[in-house]
C-alpha cells in the first residue's frame, strides 16, 4: 500500500474510533442527564404517598382498603407506567409489593442506596430493582413516620420509577435514536475521510510527481555536464595538434590566417564548454576570499584595450567575497561578448544598496529576445546551445558568468542602456563583503 493509502486508511481509523467514542459519551451523558430529570421530577413522590394515602402504613398495605389501593394504582400509573411500589422493613426486606403477586426476585433492599438518596446525595441515585434481582433502577424513597404505641422501627416507601414497562419503551425510543444519530455520524465520517483521503492523496501523488521530475532533471543535468565534460576533453588534445599543423603551414593568401582564427574559435568554445560543465558540477565556490571589487574591474578593463573603457567617476572601494579568478572571468566574458558586436564598450561599477553592480554596456544591436527574456525572468542558459543569427551557437561566455554571479550569491540581469539607445547592457550584481 502506498503512502497515501496509509495514511488514508490510518486516519479513516482514527476518525472511526473517534466518533464511536464520541458516540458512546454522548450516549452515556444523554442517558445521564435524563435519569437525573426523572429522578428530580419524582424525587418527592414517595413521601407525598406517604403523607396523603393512609392505604400504605408502616411495613404493610392495608389490604382491606381495596378503593383507596385501586386509586393510589391508577394515580401512579397515570404519573409513570413504569412505577413499582414496595414497602420494606427497617432492615430493608420486602414486606409488601403493590402490584400483582410473585412478581418479587430480590428481596433484600440495599439501604446504603435509600439512605444517600434521603441525604440528599446528587441525582441520579440507583438502587436495587426486587423484581429482577439484579441491575439497579432509578428509586424514590421516603421514612414511614413511628407509629405510636408499637416498639418496631419504621420501614421505608421503596418506589422504583424506571421499572420493565418504562425500560421497554425507553429502550425502544433510544435504540432508534442511536441508530439514526450514529447513521448521521458514520455518514459523516465516511464522507469526510473520503475527502481528506482524495486531498491527502492527491498532495501525495502531486509530491511525488514533483519528486520524480525533480530527481529526473537532477539526473538529466548531471549526464549533461558529465557529456559536456567529457567532450570537451576529448576535443582539446586533437584540436591543439590541429593548431600546431596549421602553424607549420605556409602561408597562402590568407588561407594560413583564416584557418588558425577558425582553430581558436573552437578552442575557445571547448574550453568555455569544459569550464560550464565543472562551474555547473560545483554547488558553491570552494575559494573564498575578501579582494577588491574596483582593483579588479579596472585592472580587466584595462587588458581590453581602447576600445573598452570604464565610464563615470572613479569606483569607490568595494569588497566582496569569493573566487577573483571566477569573476575576472565573468567580467572579461561579458566584455568579450560585447566587442564581438560593437565597437565601444563602457564598464561602469557602481554599489547599490548590499550589492556590487557591474554594468556592461556596448554600442551593438542588442541581446537577442529569446536571451534577454531568459536573463530577466533569471532563468538558467545552461540549455544551450542558443541560435544565433549567424549560424552555429553562442551564449557560452554568459552562461559562465551567470554561473559564477549565482555561486556568489548574486545575478546576471539585462538592464536599460544609460542614454536610451540602442544596444545591451548586463549587469552582474554581487553581494558587498561586510565583517
């Protein structure tokens, strides 16, 4: 079973037994509070007999009396069907029942019960139930007053409230009750586990579709710079002796010239091929050290010749923390990738708030859309090769430095030109260093 199967099931579960639980207290404090109401109800019941109906004495009914008997019945049973008349002795036995003959099991009272329910202890009081001999019910009681002249204790009035007939009907009424609240309640629970069991399930699926995918491109860029890697290898050694063959060439109209600035173009593309494969394996810069930002941006743009110049006042003092040969690297690539296209480029360092901002600005005609739209959204050119308009590939010398800015907790982003015209500018951002 999967994940999400067990933890649907398993909450299923608790939900289940959390609601027979619920089920079975509500039942019990229902139950409760109505043995309470009906025992505060008909709390005085047995001494109002006892006052008004001189048919029950002491310890016996008077059995001659058979009018004041039958209307004490019919009262009774209009009050509560269920009700059962007993007399007892001081010590608790039965005397007498009103009602029919044999109908008695359990003759010994437990007066433990009487005697809390007279302290007035809090309802509901159960006592034992003489016609079934065991159970106990809901009980009124009341003392018989001494009569004069006779030596014997009195007994007490033993009136059982929730007797067979009561039970009966009671019964009846709750099991349906039961049956409907716990249909409700199963209902419920069954169309709420559903719920959360297809939500649960759905998170799950959808985590471990994103967990696959995630692991798949993992995967997928490691055989990418592992290819690229290897690659790159395999080309240096043969295209170095190629340059050397070409060098021994005479020189025929150019032909010479033409084809040793083709050889270094593809030896620079399987260098730059070589070192985004080792920047993308790396997942931070293993070299870390406070230098100088603006030492390092004028000494590289002054190895650029006339034709690159760094505009605007002179840099303050900046430091930021990492690799300098990474980022002299990225710098003199995005000069590299500027003079390819203009004649003029302007290097320009600036702090903006916690962040070096090194813009490269040039004359040409512009980023191409698709790699300005990458650059700003800041999403990665490791997918190369880009197209160029030209034909064959580019984008290699900004794809190293993207990797370098982000390794250094920074960016490389297209930015505006300063005078609005036409051209590019990139800004590669890096953290200030700050002690």
């Amino acid at each position: 079973m999967s994940f999400a199967g067990r933890l649907t099931l398993t909450f299923a579960l608790l939900l289940a037994a959390f609601g027979t639980a619920m089920l079975t207290l509500g039942a019990h404090v229902a139950a409760e509070r109505e043995a309470a109401a009906l025992q505060t109800l008909s709390a005085g019941l047995a001494r109002h007999v006892v006052e008004h109906w001189p048919v029950v004495r002491a310890t016996h009914v008077d059995a001659t009396d058979t009018g004041s008997r039958e209307r004490l019945i019919e009262m009774l049973m209009t009050v509560n069907p269920g009700i059962q008349v007993y007399t007892l002795d001081a010590q608790g036995q039965v005397v007498t029942y009103l009602g029919p003959p044999g109908m008695v099991r359990e003759h010994q009272v437990s007066l433990e019960a009487i005697q809390r329910f007279l302290a007035g202890a809090p309802l509901p009081v159960r006592g034992t139930d003489p016609m079934t001999g065991h159970g106990t019910r809901l009980f009124s009681a009341a003392m018989f007053p001494p009569t004069p002249g006779e030596s014997a204790a009195p007994g007490y009035l033993y009136i059982v409230l929730d007797g067979v007939v009561r039970r009966d009907a009671a019964g009846a009424v709750q099991n349906h009750g039961l049956a409907y609240v716990g249909t409700t309640l199963a209902l419920g629970v069954v169309g709420l586990t559903l719920a959360l069991g297809a939500w649960a399930f759905a998170r799950q699926a959808h985590a471990e579709r994103e967990l696959i995918r995630a692991e798949r491109e993992r995967e997928l860029a490691a055989t990418h710079r592992e290819h690229m890697a290897q690659l790159a290898h395999d080309l240096r050694t043969p295209l170095t002796a190629l340059h050397g063959l070409l060098e021994a060439l005479p020189e025929d109209e150019g032909v010479r010239s033409r084809a040793l600035a083709q050889s270094n173009r593809v030896r620079r593309l399987t260098q730059q091929l070589f070192e985004l494969a080792a920047l993308e394996a790396m997942q931070e810069v293993t070299q870390r050290a406070p230098f100088a930002l603006d030492e390092l941006v004028s000494d590289t743009v002054q190895k650029f010749g006339s034709g690159v110049r760094l505009d605007g006042p002179a840099p303050p003092r900046i430091e930021v923390q990492g690799d300098w040969q990474l980022v002299e690297r990225a710098l003199s690539n995005l000069i590299e990738n500027a003079l390819r296209y203009a004649k003029h480029v302007r290097v320009t360092l600036t702090q903006e708030g916690g962040d070096a901002c090194i813009r490269v600005e040039d004359d040409g005609p512009g980023l191409p859309e698709g790699l300005a739209a990458r650059l700003s959204a800041g999403a990665s050119l490791r997918g190369l090769p880009l197209p160029r308009a030209g034909g064959g590939i580019g984008g290699l010398g900004l794809a190293i430095a993207q990797r370098v800015a982000i390794l250094h907790g920074g960016r490389l982003a297209p930015l505006p030109t300063a005078s609005g015209s036409a051209g590019a500018c990139l800004g590669l951002a890096l953290p200030v260093y700050r002690e």
